[in-house]
C-alpha cells in the first residue's frame, strides 16, 4: 500500500525545534515527499521558504492573533475539500487544535489525524492564558486523535496527567541527520570568525530564540562565574531575538560584555556548532527533548543542561544536568567538563555522538511515523467500524 497522502497543519513556520523537524522529515522523505503538503496556520516564517524549497507545497491561513483563529479554522476546511488528504498531522498546540476543529465541523470522519505534541507541561499554570485555553479545547476534543506523539517521555507523563489519553500516546523523539551535524576540526575557525572570538577562549553556545523559558539570563550567569574563577571562556547565543535581548543586557549589568556574543538566528548553524568546546542549556521551563542539544551532541559537543523534560535522558552520561534556575551549579558542570584531560573530552565527544546515532535515528521517525499513518487511515478507511467525528 502507497503511503498515505498527508496534510501536514502547524502552527507557525518561524525557527523553532518543531518546524525544523517538519522541515528535515521533509527533506528525508524522498519520493514519497510528493505525497505531503504543509499548511501553517500564522502568516508564513522562514520555515516556510526552506519546505518550499524541498518541493512540498506549503500555504498559511494568515492567523496572526487568537481573534483569527475561528477564519483560519473555515480556510483550513477548503484546503481539506480541495486536497481530500487522508490523514492531517497536527503540529504543536494550536496546529493540532485547528486541524481537529475543522474537521469535526467538516464532519470528515473519514481522515485519519496525529497529533505532535512538542513541548513539556511542568505547570500549565506557568503558560500564557491562550495556550491554556487552547490546552483544555485539545482536552476536550482528544478523542479524535488517532494517535498522540510526544518527542519526550515526560512531557507524554505530563499531557497525560493533564487529561490527554494514554491509550493514543506514542513516543516519538526529534531526530538528527547526523551526517548534517557531525564533528569538523574546521568549524572552530568558523564560528570564531562569525561571533568574533579571540582564538585563545574556550566556547559555551547555546542556540535558541530569545524567550524567557529559555532563562539565558541564567547562561550569562553562569558566564560570569566562570569569567570570576579565572576561565578564558566565551559565550555565543544565536537565535531570534538575542541581538539586543535580556542576555545582552545581563551581560552589561555583570560586567563581561566583551565575554558574550549574540547574534541573530543563521541557516548555518550545523557549519557552527562543531566549533563549541560545551553546549549550554539553560532552560527553566517547557522544553520537551531539545533539537539544539541534540544537533550538539552529534557534532561531538557535550552538553550541561537543565533537568526540564527528557533533557536529562537525551544527555545520559554524555554530560552533565542541573536543576533550572541554578546558574551556580550550571557553572561548576561546566568547569568540570572544560576542565577533562584531552583524552577523555574525545571520548566524552564519541559518546555523544553515538547516543544520537543510536537514539535519534532520522530513519526511524519516517519509519514510524509511515506505520501511524497507515493505522490512522486504516482505522478512517470507509469500511472501517464508524467512530465519531
């Protein structure tokens, strides 16, 4: 049997780990990539460009605010009419929430539906009062979800203590091209000459749009401790928003500006990381199994992250976990692990990589999701038992 034909519906098309793992299962799909087709629910990001260039067809239902969201959801009801898929992945929250809306208001039965869960639930009372609101609407409407992925263990515990069911969870972790992100003796000069860094200085990265879950306040914190204990250490943030963001200006206020670089978010970011001597991930809240620290950890980078969502498991014994909000502990992780002998940093750096290969294969996320596309359809197909829409 053919794979079946998919409408991919996500939230947004901005940089973000969810929409580079739409655009990289994309790009590794091969033939069958002409059976896919994307529809963002906000105005199109720069995602957008990239998955049109891979030749999959993508639009937007020009939803920039919450108000617009009902009109998205009767646009997205005509892309349905006119490409009849037969199954809708739902990509995060909202696009999983306005795939299965227009849907059930549809009355389409017939279409098999994912839903792709990218983001761990801690306390939802910490989320923004929309993303709550949209939460308990999912809650509501889970039934119709044929299957539920979750790139975490944990935030699949979470959603499931939240009140999403369990007998519909499947854990599906991002995955990494890894011979995109491997190790490059070349890329140190690189990011140095980009982030314009002295050649002597030990390199702490992190690589993320500026938001306050990412706390990269913290990251400057720890920074500045081990500026204080007499490091040659640099930091490096690239993302949306760090230009000119709260990092930059706790950098002013502690004192080492001239120890931090910022930069805007680059399509490079794979010629770049290699060049990191640690990766840091400061993350007080929210995130799920990070794309980021996996792409280091394939280019051979160990990494010192914070103990939010699988982290902790994605790391394992490849580097270090701290708890949020502890730039004091981040510090001392990272001292120790720029501190190993040569010989042991190369094999810390093997073993990174290998629990990437090993654990995030790009292989096995087409792989399983083919087989959850054929049951949801199976289950959809006509002479399938009626289920309610």
């Amino acid at each position: 049997m053919a794979q079946p034909e998919v409408l991919h519906v996500i939230t947004g098309t901005a940089i973000g780990g969810a929409e580079i793992m739409l655009l990289r299962y994309l790009r590794a799909l091969g033939a069958v990539r002409d059976r896919h087709r994307v529809v963002s629910m906000m105005p199109c990001g720069p995602v957008a460009g990239m998955i049109r260039d891979t030749g999959v067809e993508i639009s937007d239902l020009g939803a920039a605010s919450a108000r617009q969201i009902p009109a998205a959801i009767r646009r997205l009801q005509k892309v349905i009419a006119q490409h009849d898929p037969q199954v809708i992945h739902g990509w995060m929250y909202h696009g999983s929430l306005v795939a299965t809306l227009a849907l059930r208001l549809g009355r389409r039965p017939d279409i098999g539906l994912l839903w792709a869960i990218h983001h761990s639930l801690a306390d939802p009372a910490r989320e923004k009062m929309t993303t709550r609101a949209v939460l308990r609407g999912l809650r509501m409407i889970a039934d119709r979800a044929d299957a539920i992925t979750y790139c975490a263990q944990q935030s699949a515990q979470q959603h499931a203590a939240f009140g999403l069911p369990v007998t519909r969870a499947h854990f599906v972790p991002n995955a990494v091209d890894t011979q995109e992100f491997r190790p490059d003796p070349a890329a140190r000069a690189r990011l140095a000459a980009v982030a314009g860094l002295p050649d002597s200085r030990q390199i702490i990265g992190s690589f993320a749009r500026a938001h306050p879950m990412k706390d990269h306040p913290a990251f400057v914190q720890a920074l500045a401790q081990l500026v204080r204990q007499g490091l040659d250490v640099h930091g490096v943030l690239i993302g949306h928003g760090q230009p000119g963001g709260q990092a930059e200006a706790e950098a002013a206020r502690l004192g080492i500006a001239e120890r931090l670089s910022v930069l805007p978010a680059r399509d490079d970011i794979a010629a770049l990381v290699p060049g990191l001597d640690l990766y840091l991930l400061s993350s007080a809240w929210g995130e799920a199994l990070p794309l980021a620290v996996a792409e280091a950890m394939a280019a051979g980078v160990p990494a010192v992250v914070t103990d939010v969502g699988d982290c902790g498991w994605l790391v394992g014994d490849c580097g270090a976990v701290t708890p949020p909000r502890r730039p004091d502990l981040m510090a001392g992780a990272a001292a120790d692990l720029l501190a190993l002998p040569a010989d042991r940093r190369a094999a810390l750096s093997e073993a990174a990589r290998a629990r990437i290969v090993q654990h995030l294969s790009l292989h096995d996320y087409i792989t399983r999701h083919d087989a959850l596309y054929r049951q949801a359809r199976a289950a959809r197909a006509p002479n399938a038992p009626a289920e309610a829409a």
